[in-house]
C-alpha cells in the first residue's frame, strides 16, 4: 500500500490519458469532446460547476464551454487542441480569472489552444479529409454540432472536400480507460477516503437524540471542506429510523429520535474523484438487542464479499456469496420463514435487500464501464487490478412491512466500503470509518463523556 498523500493529479496523469486515448484511435481520424457548461440555478446565478468527466479525464481543464480535438493523422502523428475562453478583463473581474490560450499549452501540456470563438472556423478543417469522427453520442448538443461541421465539410465537395464516412461513440474507449486507476488516481482516491472516513466519524461524534438530520450533515460537509474536498460526490443522505428505508432519502430535515439507527450515505470529492461510503449507527450510542443483531448480519456479509475479492472475481459471483449468506441469516433471525434452499433459489432476501451490491466508483460515484451484464441482470465482467468498486450490502425492513415481528420494523442497515483490486486480492480503501460495534458505540461514548 503507498503512503502517498495525493490531493490533485500531476498534468503528466491527463497527458497519459490522452495518449491512451489516441492509441486506441484509428489513423486518419479526429476525436472531440465538450466540456460542461454552467447551469442557471436562479436568474442570473448559476449551479456550482462540475466538468463533463471524460472531458476532465482527458484534461484537467475546468473551465466551461471549452472543447478538446484529438487529431492522429495518417502517419499515426497525434495532436491536442483545446479551445478555451479567451482572456477578458472585464469579465474576469465579475466572475473570476481564466486559464486563456497562452496558459493552457504551457499548463496543460496540449499542441495548440484557440479560443471558443474561434471553434465553428476550425472544426470543419480538422474534420476535413479524416475517415472517421469519435465524439460522445450520448451528448445531444455537442452531436448536433458535429453533424452541423461535417455538412459543411460535405458542402465543400467540389472544392475537393472530404467528409468522413465514418462515426464512433468516444465514450466506448473513455468508459474502459477510466475502468482500470493508476497509482496516481488509487492514491488520490485513498486519500479521498480519508477524508471521508473522518468524516463520518466526525458524524458518530456530533449525532445524538433530539438533533436534527441536516445538522449532521453539515458537520460532515465541513469535514470534507476543511480537509480539501470542497464537494460532496454526491446529495448526502443522512436518514434517521424509518428514514433509512429509503435508498436516496435526501431530505435530510427530521429529528433524530431515541433508540433508533441513523444510516449515513456520505463521500467527498477530491480532484473530481469521488469516495462512497456508508455507516449506520445508533443515535443513542448503543445498539438494541434487534438492531445490533440486524447489524452484525450486513457487517458479515459485507466482509464475506470483500475477503473474496481478487482478479477474476465479478459481482455475479460475489452476489451469490452474499445472498446466500443473507437469506440464511434471516432465516435464522425470524425475519424471512421457509425452506432455506427454496428461500435462496426464490431470491426472497431481495425483499429486503433491494438494491445491487456494489459498482464501479471514479470520477463518477456510479462510474463508468461495462458490467457485462447479461439478461438476469447479473454481472460477470472478471474483477481486473486498477479496478475500484464499493461493496454495500444492506437489509431494509420498513415500519410499514406487516409480515415481520414489530420489533423489526423500522430498522434499517448498510455498510458501504470502497475496494481497489489489487495483483493478488483488495485494498480496502475505507480504513477510517469505524464499521463494528464495539468500535462505533466506542466512539461515540468518546464524544459523549
């Protein structure tokens, strides 16, 4: 395990993936990939601003509205060309300063740079001539323009125009480049999951009866703010009791009640690289007789799944380990009733554990890549080294589910960890958030005494 402590990617990581890009791109072709732009939230202000992933992944530029063209020639010769806003001083003084062209091919390690305005002049002659065009279908508004500049190159076909007969969906070859981390992107993902491990502690400490769900969630935003995640990955679900059964409750606005759980679902972002992690907990400090033993069967399992983790294996296989191990366990507790093998061939524990075990996590919380999932939705694509993914397993049993005992009712249970795949097994990378009894109730009798 490196001791690293990475809190942004060196420029050269973004060269590298580019240039895995290009060998992946055919001669004679040109690849172009838009960033975000900024969304109105209000009037005239807008959302805080998150770049378009695969336009990051193949950057780190994190201005809006720019463009990056790969061009690789017939000899194989590969350039970068990034359009970006131009410098303005009137504008930078009311929204903030740009990276501008001279910048951006001395920071960022691209051939050319040009300006955005500068885009509708330039595209159609990097399109002219190349056999094929790779852009993200899946981006309307880019697509649309895309087809707008190859029409003007087939409107010069007198003039000796060539239009590429040819068009690939980039985001075939983003998705599987950013499948696989490099230390660079593991470490800064460990680091990530530092952040937020401590800050689900920090949780455990500041919880308690009577407070509210969106006070400990700013004590967890803080958290990740103080220590350089500035952002969340994701909405925060902080969910007391009854609250915890649904999957993304994020209201986050009621009271914290006495001897019930408080399920937290929290991870920063650091760099554009997302940690997912959950821990569920009492808000008195100790767990009841019912909830700690609904707690220890998601704990087990949850390590049962993660133990087994090494090239080769796949979600598919891990999900038959896991429901196994979960329908026999509440078979055992009462909560489901039946022949145990016909409990497991019927799928029952879904009833109650209603949502996949884990996925792929990156720049992206629910990152990209195939699953190679077939019909059934199961998902046997082989577990490969560089691949991260969580594991959370869960059991929801809502006050209003009639067919358990009463002293079920209202519990709910998940417990999330981030896994890299290693050359011979895992790396958990979720070392600083507390996930057994003893070390939950702990720390928080800590905080409290």
């Amino acid at each position: 395990m490196s001791s690293t402590t990475l809190t942004k990617l060196p420029i050269e990581e973004f060269q590298a993936h580019r240039l895995a890009f290009f060998k992946q791109m055919p001669s004679n072709s040109v690849a172009i990939i838009s960033a975000n732009t900024e969304v109105t939230r209000s009037n005239d202000t807008e959302y805080g601003f998150c770049q378009d992933k695969n336009f990051y992944y193949l950057t780190g530029f994190n201005e809006p509205d720019a463009l990056l063209v790969l061009v690789k020639d017939e000899n194989n010769h590969c350039e970068s060309i990034l359009f970006c806003l131009a410098k303005d001083a009137l504008q930078e003084v009311w929204h903030g300063r740009r990276i501008g062209q001279e910048k951006a091919v001395a920071d960022y390690k691209v051939e050319h740079a040009f300006t955005c305005d500068e885009i509708d002049s330039y595209l159609p002659d990097y399109i002219d001539g190349k056999s094929q065009v790779l852009f993200p279908f899946a981006n309307d508004v880019l697509t649309s323009k895309v087809f707008g500049w190859i029409a003007q190159v087939k409107s010069t076909l007198r003039q000796g125009g060539h239009a590429p007969s040819n068009l690939f969906d980039s985001a075939v070859i983003t998705n599987e480049l950013r499948l696989i981390k490099s230390s660079n992107e593991l470490a800064l993902m460990r680091q990530a999951n530092i952040i937020s491990g401590n800050a689900h502690q920090r949780a455990m400490q500041k919880a308690g009866v009577g407070k509210f769900e969106y006070q400990v969630e700013a004590e967890i935003l803080h958290e990740f703010a103080r220590n350089g995640a500035r952002y969340a990955a994701y909405g925060t679900i902080v969910a007391g009791g009854d609250n915890a059964n649904i999957l993304h409750y994020t209201n986050n606005s009621d009271v914290l009640n006495n001897n019930e759980l408080l399920l937290i679902d929290a991870g920063g972002e650091l760099d554009g690289y997302a940690a997912d992690i959950t821990r569920t907990f009492p808000i008195n400090g100790k767990f009841t007789t019912e909830q700690k033993a609904i707690y220890q069967l998601v704990l087990d399992a949850k390590n049962l799944a993660v133990n087994a983790i090494k090239p080769g294996m796949s979600f598919a296989k891990l999900n038959v380990l896991t429901i196994e191990f979960l329908t026999k366990g509440l078979l055992e507790l009462g909560v489901l009733s039946g022949d145990l093998t016909a409990l497991i061939e019927e799928k029952k524990v879904k009833d109650y554990f209603i949502h996949g075990l884990g996925h792929w996590l990156g720049l992206d919380v629910h990152d990209v890549g195939d699953y190679h999932a077939n019909a059934e939705r199961e998902q046997h694509r082989p577990f490969e080294q560089g691949m991260v993914m969580t594991i959370e397993p869960g059991i929801y049993i809502p006050l209003s589910d009639l067919n358990v005992d009463e002293k079920w009712r209202g519990i709910g249970v998940r417990i999330e960890d981030n896994i890299a795949v290693t050359a011979q097994g895992f790396e958990n990378l979720t070392q600083d958030a507390p996930d057994t009894i003893d070390a939950i109730e702990a720390l928080m009798a800590k905080a409290n005494s």
